[in-house]
C-alpha cells in the first residue's frame, strides 16, 4: 500500500475507534434511559406522555408464539387427524449424510456436478476495532 493510502487507514482507524467508543457510551446511556421511562409510564399507567421538547409513547407489542415441540405433543395427544394436515414432515439435508455418501462415492458424478451448483457463496467480513491497552 502507498503511503498515502497507509496514512489514511492510520487516520480513518482511529476516527473509527474513537466514535465507535463514544456511540457505544451513548448507546448505554440512551438503553438506560428508555427502560426507566418504560417502567415509569407502565407504572403510571400511560401509553402517551409529552414534555416540552418531546413525546414518548409507549405500544405493547405482541411477541407470543407457540412452543412448538409443545403444541405438536398437545395435537397428538389428543389423536387430533393426520388427515386435517395441522402437523406437517419438513425435509431438510442431513449434511452429515451427505457428506459420508460423497465420501464414500455413493453420489453419480452429474449429481454432484448439480450438487455443485446448488451452493451459494457467500464470505461476509467483520471489523473489530479495540482500544490499544495503556493509551
């Protein structure tokens, strides 16, 4: 790498760190504050407030779902009908079978040739900027 271009990786590395670590100290700051005025409207049982300069408002968010493992072992139990289609087989690759029958050259070549295809590439690249220790 050119000079130029090390100079400005030096300077963008270290613009980089020091918002990083402000963002991140206003992040806990503003997580803080928003569950103290979610537990204070709740308690005061309000889903609207307003001050001068801002209004906050609180919605209740429906997150249920149903466990599952749970509710198929409900459906069975009570020999619910195969034929009403509520619990369904769902295919998915064993990769170690797979991977045992390729080794073991169980899969016909133009299988494989196709199997090949069928694999989406996909690199993804993460950045991990620390403070250096002591400065």
């Amino acid at each position: 790498m050119k000079n130029k271009n090390m100079d400005l990786l030096t300077a963008t590395i270290d613009h980089y760190g020091d918002n990083k670590a402000e963002f991140d100290a206003y992040k806990k700051l503003c997580d803080s504050d928003n569950k103290v005025i979610k537990e204070l409207m709740g308690e005061a049982k309000l889903d609207q407030y307003s001050t001068t300069n801002y209004t906050a408002k609180l919605t209740a968010v429906d997150k249920s779902y149903f466990d599952e493992s749970k509710l198929i072992g409900t459906i069975h139990s009570f020999n619910i009908p195969d034929s009403l289609g509520i619990i369904k087989t769902k295919e998915y690759i064993d990769e170690d079978a797979l991977e045992s029958a390729i080794y073991n050259g169980e899969i016909p070549k133009e299988v494989m040739d196709e199997i090949a295809n069928c694999k989406i590439e996909k690199t993804e690249y993460r950045l991990n900027i620390k403070k250096k220790k002591g400065e």
